[in-house]
C-alpha cells in the first residue's frame, strides 16, 4: 500500500473484535517502531507488550488517572504497547546545550506512529492514550523510577471495517506560510 493510501486508512480505533492479536504480530510491530529515527540516536526508549489477561486487567486499571480515564473503552482491547521514556544518551555537545531529554518525546512520538502506521498497513486498529497513572503503570509494569511511561497504544482488529471516517483538518491557509509566519 502507498503511503497516502496509508495515511487515508489509519484513524484511531475505539471498537474492536474480540479476535486476539498474536503475539508475533505484536513483536513485529515494535521491531518496526524500533527502527524510526531518534536524536543522536539515542533510541531513548522502551516498548512493553500487554497482552495476557492478568497484565491487561492491570493496564486497564493504569489507564484511570485519579478519575480522568483516558479510555473508557478499555475493556475490549486485546492488547497495549506501553511506550516508556529513558534517560537519552545524546553527543555531549547536544546534551549539554539542550539537556538530555530534550528530543526524547519527540523520538518516541516518531516511533508510536510508525507502530500505528505499520498496524493499520496489517488490517490491525490503534489509539494512542496520553491519560496515564504513572504510579499504577509502574508498579504493575516494574518500570525504573527514573523511567516515564509516555504513551499506551491500544491494539487490535477493528470491530468494523470499511471506509474510514472522513478526516477533518485545518485548511492548508491556516497551517502553512511560505517564508515567514
């Protein structure tokens, strides 16, 4: 599939089948989002696959942040890739005049989107979730302290298939200027 064809398919799932992912499909995913480009290439980050019942009854329990749930639909996603932030290890230079961390969301947002792009290219849904509880994620997931768990992604195939919904996006006037603001 071309990649603007990719562009028009791939939207955020909320309804999915009750058809599991497997596991290979999974570790494919994250094979492909390990790949995309990083500051320095630090690859400051670390991907953790949720997919047996025990750990996802934690995931869901770790996608309610003191009442502001990120997905209320959580209950039928047969699996989550965790997407967690490390300390960047950046050339000193770089380090030193924007500190470490200073492109490491950034790098992971560039891999959440490969991995989402790669899964809509294998007939597979996602939805990426910000709305976190740090403590509950790290706890059930044995994340470092020192580590931040920056993104969920749901997975899974899409209950409906078919046209996508019409995507509604700023016009081009409005987002774009040629050679100032």
């Amino acid at each position: 599939m071309d990649f603007e064809a990719l562009q028009q398919i791939r939207e955020s799932c909320r309804i999915y089948s009750d058809k599991k992912v497997k596991r290979e499909l999974l570790i494919h995913l994250v094979e492909i989002a390990r790949l995309s480009p990083s500051a320095c290439n630090s690859q400051a980050w670390h991907f953790i696959i949720v997919d047996e019942e025990e750990a996802l009854e934690k995931m869901r329990d770790g996608l309610d942040d003191h009442g502001l749930t990120g997905c209320p639909w959580k209950e039928n996603v047969p699996a989550f890739i965790l997407l967690c932030e490390e300390k960047a290890h950046l050339r000193e230079a770089v380090e030193e005049k924007y500190g470490s961390q200073h492109f490491a969301q950034m790098d992971i947002g560039m891999a959440a989107v490969t991995l989402c792009y790669g899964a809509a290219d294998m007939g597979l849904g996602t939805c990426m979730i910000g709305v976190l509880n740090q403590q509950k994620l790290k706890e059930a997931f044995h994340v470092p302290p020192e580590c931040t768990v920056r993104l969920a992604i749901a997975v899974g195939y899409p209950q409906k298939v078919g046209k996508p919904r019409e995507k509604r996006r700023k016009e081009m006037e409005k987002i774009v200027g040629y050679n100032h603001w």
